[in-house]
C-alpha cells in the first residue's frame, strides 16, 4: 500500500478563474525531494484527478494536494 502525506489543498478562486494552491511551508520544505541531471530540485505532488474536476465544476469546494512517499 502506498503511503501519502499531505502537504496542502486545492480550491478553485473566488472569481472561479483559477485553482488556487495552498500550501503548508513545514510540510513542503520536509517533503522529498528529487534532483535533475541539471542540478535543479523538485518536490513532486498528486491530486486526484476527478475530485479536481469536481472543484472545476463546483460540486465540490476543496481537494487535497499530497505527496506519496517511497518506501
């Protein structure tokens, strides 16, 4: 089974134009991270498709943002 952490939510903007991306500043900064062959970092994020969808059309107000973590 795949674990995930949470490391913020989605909503969808107040003018409906946007999805807005909270993030938890602890929980980014100790997610894991993975390097390019340039040397650049990334922290790599899931949300789930169909509940993004559902903010999209406002039948739901806020999904999670996650990272699933190695083991």
């Amino acid at each position: 089974m795949t674990e995930s952490k949470l490391i913020g939510y989605i909503r969808k903007s107040n003018s409906g134009c946007a999805l807005k991306f909270s993030i938890d500043a602890e929980a980014f900064s100790e997610a894991e991270k993975f390097s390019t062959k340039d040397g650049r970092e990334f922290v790599q994020l899931v949300a789930n498709i169909p509940r993004v969808e559902d903010i999209i059309s406002g039948d739901r107000e806020v999904t999670s943002l996650c990272q699933l973590l190695n083991d």
